[in-house]
C-alpha cells in the first residue's frame, strides 16, 4: 500500500510529506513530478491519488481544496536597470519585452504589459533562459522564479500583476482512508483531530484529565477552602494546646499591677 502524490514545478510538498511520514510511517508516500499540463491528467487517469497544481482546474470529476496564493515576480538579468527598484508595476515594463511562455500558468485577463517578443518561448525555463541572453524579460510566480534561479539573474515584485494559486486536487469518487489523511494534513489538521472533532468531543475520557473529573475534588470531601481557612482540622489530628501564658499575662488575668523598674 503507497500514497502517490503529484505535484507541478515550483510546488514544494516537503512539510506535507515530513507530516505524512511521522503519521503514518508504515505507508510510502510517492512523489510523482509532472507538468502544469498533465497534472489533471495524472489524478483522472489514477497515475497518482491526488496532485498540487495551480488553478484553474477542470472540477468535472475532481475535487480542489485552494491552499494558498503564490506572489508575482519580473525575473530581469541582475545588471538591469530595474533591478535596482524594491518592486515594479506594470507601467515600469511599459517599454521591456516581456516574455509569454506557452505554458504561462498566470491567469492574464488584461494583454500582457510591455512589447511582445516575436514568438512564444515553449516553456517558463526556455523563457529563463532567454531573459539570461538580454532577450526580453518574464513575469512568473515567484515559486518558479526560484526553481530557475540563476546567478545572472534575479527578480523584483510585482504587485498589480496576477496571481497564481496552488490547491490540491483528487477524484470525486476516491473517499479512502489515505486520502482523507492526506487532506487533513493540508488542511493542518492535528494527529488527534478529525471530522468528528476531538475525542473529548465523543464523550470519551480527555487524556490530560484522566479518569477522574477535575470538579469531582472538589465536591468530595472537605472543600478546598476549609483548608485555606484553617477552621477544620485535619481528620484524625490532636488538637493544638494554647501556649503557657507568660507571667505579664497571669498577671494581667488576676488584676495586679506590674512592678516598675
């Protein structure tokens, strides 16, 4: 029995997969690489029992929880000019090439600012390079801009541009005992927590309490403020005798007067 789990390039499954492992270190958990474009094919066709990818996703058939946002980077060569800027908008690329890969996983829903390059580049590392050669630049999450990194090369933000967002997707049908671990390990879920809630919840015995209820002490027995009071005296205990009175204090009692000096 294995777990296999694809995922896109720029996602990082490292902490799911450190969790899947202190869980349930008898079940191996398979990872599978695979493009932007096979990632739905990989669940539909059962290459894999669930993937990270970027939305959109086909929900025909699949489910897909949203995880988090990526943030938007301009990758530019290091001795550009715009890279001595903290973060850019669109209108500093206003008169940039700006590069468009086919495989663009950024939802563009206004044209792409700057000038068009004269072809698309096949892919997001093709385009990389190409920003390395002084060609154009490119406009990708900030993931894939780590993923390519180079030393000619680094990156600015780019606030108005648009987002990618990485969500976890699995088929409709699949309700097994592995997949609803792995979703609840995404969804940060403790080792104690399900979707019945915490066992204290069922009714059943909280393990930091134990067996006895915490209100119980107090209801039998002495209350607990007898004690601090000091009214009852332990069970079983003699009774403390006055101290011997002094001979200022007999004195006092019978209502003779002190000596002086």
């Amino acid at each position: 029995m294995t777990f296999r789990l694809a995922y896109v390039p720029g996602v990082t499954p490292a902490k799911w997969v450190r969790t899947w492992r202190e869980r349930l270190p008898e079940v191996p958990l398979t990872l599978v690489r695979v493009t932007a474009a096979e990632a739905e094919t990989a669940v539909r066709r059962g290459e894999a029992d669930a993937v990270l990818l970027r939305l959109p996703v086909d929900r025909d058939g699949l489910h897909a929880i949203p995880l988090y946002i990526e943030a938007t980077v301009a990758i530019v060569p290091k001795d550009h000019f715009l890279a001595a800027a903290e973060e850019l908008s669109e209108q500093d690329l206003a008169d940039e090439v700006v590069l468009h890969p086919l495989d663009d996983v950024l939802e563009w829903t206004a044209p792409l600012p700057g000038k068009p390059a004269f072809e698309r580049p096949a892919t997001t590392e093709d385009a990389v390079e190409l920003v390395s050669a002084g060609i154009g630049l490119l406009i990708a999450p900030q993931s894939l801009a780590r993923l390519h990194h180079r030393k000619d090369l680094t990156y600015r933000p780019l606030p108005s541009g648009p987002v990618s967002q990485v969500a976890l997707s699995w088929p409709a049908g699949e309700t097994s005992e592995l997949m609803e671990q792995f979703i609840g390990i995404v969804r940060g879920r403790t080792v104690n927590s399900s979707r019945g809630g915490q066992p204290a919840e069922r009714g059943g015995q909280s393990p930091e309490l134990g067996a006895q209820p915490a209100k119980s002490a107090e209801r039998g027995g002495q209350p607990a403020k007898s004690a601090e009071r000091g009214a009852q005296p332990a069970k079983g205990g003699a009774r403390r005798k006055p101290a011997a009175n002094t001979g200022r204090q007999r004195n006092a009692a019978r209502g003779k007067p002190r000596r002086r000096g």
